[in-house]
C-alpha cells in the first residue's frame, strides 16, 4: 500500500530555515507527483506547491515563491521540501502527499502524517 | 491563483440528516475539483475527485455534482463518524487551491 513517512517535529527560530522529508513506498515513485500543503494552527489548509517526481520540475504558490524549494532524491524515493527565512506565521503542520495519477494536473491522494513545525524566538 | 469560495463556512447538523455544502471558483474549472474530510489531528482523506467520482473505499452516501464553477458535495444520511472539516480543491490550474472549509458539527 502506499506510504509516505515525514520527518519529526522542528523548532526553529525567525530567520532560520526548516527541511521536511517525505519517504515515498508502496508505488513506483518517478510517477506520481507530489504535492506539499501546510495546515497553520486552527486554519485551514494552504497549498504550497508540487514536484514532478521524474524530472525535478517544480511549482510553488506565489507567496512562497523564493523562500521555498522542494526537491527529491530518486535514489532513495524521498522528497524534500525547505523554506528559508522562517517567520512566526510559517508555524503549521507541513503535509507531503502523493498525486492520485501521473498527471501533471493531479490532487494529492495519499498524505503523510505531516511534521510540525513552529517558528519561535 | 483560482479563488474557491465554500458555504458555509459551519454547518451544525443530526445523523441521519441530508447535508449539501458547495464550492464556488472564480472562474470555469471544468470537472477538476476534489473534495476532502479532515478530522482534528489528521491529514485530510480524499473523498471525491473529477468532481463527481467517488474513490475507493469512500461510503456510497457521499457525492459530488457540479461542473464549471458551481460544485456540491451532498452527504445523504449524516453517520455520526462524518463530523469533520470538508475542503474543495481545484486542481485545473496551477497553483492548486483550496476552499476555506466546512466544519460539520453535531447539532
């Protein structure tokens, strides 16, 4: 069955910057994209943008556009997603979750657990 | 970005009751909205896809209408584990958006 762990839990301060990790199993991982959302505290869900798996091609949200970058490693089926310049109002749960086909026009289908992350000086 | 406007915003309903919560975009989308329900300290489970296209394992009391702009997930007899949070997601254009949400709650 498909499977997508995410890394633990962060705390960082402004500034800084925060790497999440998304292990992909159960399907072949070159062909299904992956989407990244995040979810801030009480609010409702944010999507931040997605990968395509196979060649590295990548769209973010254009409020996240030059703080963020996803990337994977096809080697060890991981995907990977880093903001910089963390600001209190990035505190959120951070999602990874595999397309439901090999679209480049997919929704997200099979979610990880999602990793917190808070932003606190 | 493609707004998706949801209503309403909260929905206090019984078992057993007929629920229909709907999903603006602001502009055409064809078919290509999916519907989700998050429970509190879980990710969001798909429900729906292509509008109208209920997924695996999903109960048959839930379906989705709609084409263009104007879309509707009905829940047919509420059943007391569907008191969630519901999003619509367009996924037509990027950047992909969701609506803001429909929390379901026990009247």
């Amino acid at each position: 069955q498909v499977q997508l762990l995410q890394s633990g839990p962060e705390v960082k301060k402004p500034g800084a910057s925060v790497k999440v990790s998304c292990k992909a199993s159960g399907s072949t991982f070159t062909s299904y994209g992956i989407t990244w959302v995040r979810q801030a505290p009480g609010q409702g869900l944010q999507y931040m943008g997605w990968i395509n798996t196979y060649n590295g091609n990548t769209d973010s949200t254009e409020s996240l556009q030059g703080r963020v970058t996803m990337t994977r490693d096809t080697s060890t089926t991981t995907a990977y997603m880093e903001l910089r310049s963390l600001k209190s109002d990035d505190t959120a749960v951070y999602y990874c979750a595999r397309n439901c086909d090999s679209s480049s026009y997919s929704p997200p289908c099979f979610w990880g657990q999602g990793t917190q992350v808070i932003v606190s000086s | 970005a493609i707004p998706l406007t949801q209503s309403p915003s909260s929905l206090s309903a019984s078992v057993g009751d007929r629920v229909i919560i709907t999903c603006r975009a602001s502009q055409g989308i064809g078919r290509a909205l999916a519907w989700y329900q998050q429970k509190p300290g879980k990710p969001p489970k798909v429900l729906i896809t292509d509008a109208s296209s209920l997924e695996s394992g999903v109960p048959s009391r839930f379906s989705g209408s709609g084409s263009g702009t104007d879309f509707t997930l009905t829940i047919s007899s509420l059943q007391p584990e569907d008191f969630a949070t519901y999003y619509c997601l367009q996924f037509n254009r990027h950047p992909q958006t969701f609506g803001q949400g429909t929390k379901l709650e026990v009247k």
